[in-house]
C-alpha cells in the first residue's frame, strides 16, 4: 500500500515565537493573551494566514520557539488541519532576537514566504485578505508589506519604521529602518512582509542593524491600524 506525497506547500510563513516577552510581564506567553472567549493575541495575528489557506493554498506554517513557548506550541495544535505545521528550535547558531528567528525558519520554507508576527493584530474590516493581497503584489520588486500609517515618533522607534511615498498611483517603501533611534523622516510601521521566493533569504535583513534593508521599494498595502500587543493592555 502506498500512502499519496504530501504537496509541498504554494506559500510558507515564518511565525517567530521564541521571545521571551519581557516587556509583556505576564505569567504566559503574550502571544496566548485572552482578547475575547475562545480568541488570543495568536488567533488574531494568524487571521490573515487562515484566509490564504482558505483562498485555497496550501499554507505551510514554519513556528520557530524555544524552552519557554512550550504552551504556544500546544496551542497551535488547533491548526494542524488548516496549516502544514512545522516546529523549528531556534538555536543559538542561527543568532538571537528576530533575526535569529528569521534565520532558523528559513531552511524550512518553501516558496513566497511571509513574515507574520505573534504579537502583532492588523485590524480593520478588510484586514484578513490583506497578507494574500501582498503575496499577490510581490511581483513588482520581490516585496510588499502590510502597513499602518504612523507619525509618533515613540511608537516608530519601537516599530519597522518606513517612509512610504505614492508614485503612478501605486504606494511604495522609500526608506525601511527597524526601530530607528532617529524617526524622522518615517511615516508609517510594517505588520507583516512578504517576499518571493528567490528574496526571502534576505529576511533577516530586515531587522538587521547596520544593513540596507531589502524592504526599499516594496509594495506597501495599507491598513486600518496595527495593534502591537507589548504589554496586557495591548
């Protein structure tokens, strides 16, 4: 008896659960934060990625963790027949922080790939279509992000800031820095990237320090808002 190939997955996205969430200072990870009965910071974020699975791709969800996210990875148990669910250890050759993250999931993924943060909730009435319309629009130059306009420089400071400027109708990323020391100049923060296939190996550089950032020229969708979910109270 011979069981049918598993297809390889039309999209992949990095999902970095392996901060440990000290600014959060609560008991459990933030990501796993009640926002409503039945519904957690990480159902909210992976809204966006069930609408892909649900526009028909096969959608492979690389959860990269660590000794503390063990609960996270419980959870996520409850989508294991929507996602082609792949754990990854962040390990200490690979680096520390996002980037290191970033680096981990990579050798996991499998064409267009996208950036999705556990922490972070696009909101909006048309938020859950807009990961699927940024894979869509990554033709352009290899990279589209979904953003929310910004102009508090203590919120940019902390953010993927960008400097966003609209050219023949279409909105585009002049200048990308994450959490500049000096705000000026940025309009605007990212909530999640996506990438082709053949530019996703530059992930990392987007939180890279010292590095010219790969997001300079992506597409940029615009949402509602962007909630960064740092502490309890959101």
């Amino acid at each position: 008896m011979h069981n049918s190939p598993i297809p390889g997955p039309d999209v992949s996205v990095v999902l970095p659960c392996a901060g440990l969430g000290t600014r959060f200072g609560a008991a459990y990870p933030k990501e796993l934060h009640c926002l409503a009965p039945g519904v957690t910071v990480l159902d909210r974020s992976l809204e966006a990625v069930v609408e892909l699975a649900k526009s028909g791709l096969n959608v492979r969800l690389v959860v990269v963790f660590g000794t503390a996210k063990l609960d996270t990875v419980r959870y996520l148990a409850r989508y294991a027949d929507l996602f082609q669910l792949v754990f990854v250890y962040q390990d200490e050759a690979s680096g520390p922080g996002l980037e290191g993250a970033i680096q981990s999931a990579l050798p996991m993924t499998q064409g267009p790939v996208a950036l999705v943060l556990p922490d972070i909730v696009v909101t909006g009435s048309d938020a859950a279509g807009k990961l699927l319309a940024a894979l869509e629009r990554t033709e352009t130059s290899g990279w589209s992000v979904v953003a929310a306009e910004e102009r508090d420089p203590a919120t940019l400071r902390q953010m993927g800031a960008l400097a966003l400027a609209e050219a023949g109708g279409v909105l585009t990323v002049g200048a990308a820095t994450d959490k500049p020391a000096d705000p000026s100049g940025y309009n605007a923060f990212w909530g999640m990237v996506a990438a082709t296939e053949d530019q996703a190996y530059r992930l990392p550089d987007i939180v890279r320090r010292g590095t010219a950032s790969p997001l300079a020229g992506a597409v940029a969708l615009m949402a509602e808002g962007i909630v960064n979910y740092n502490t309890p109270e959101g």
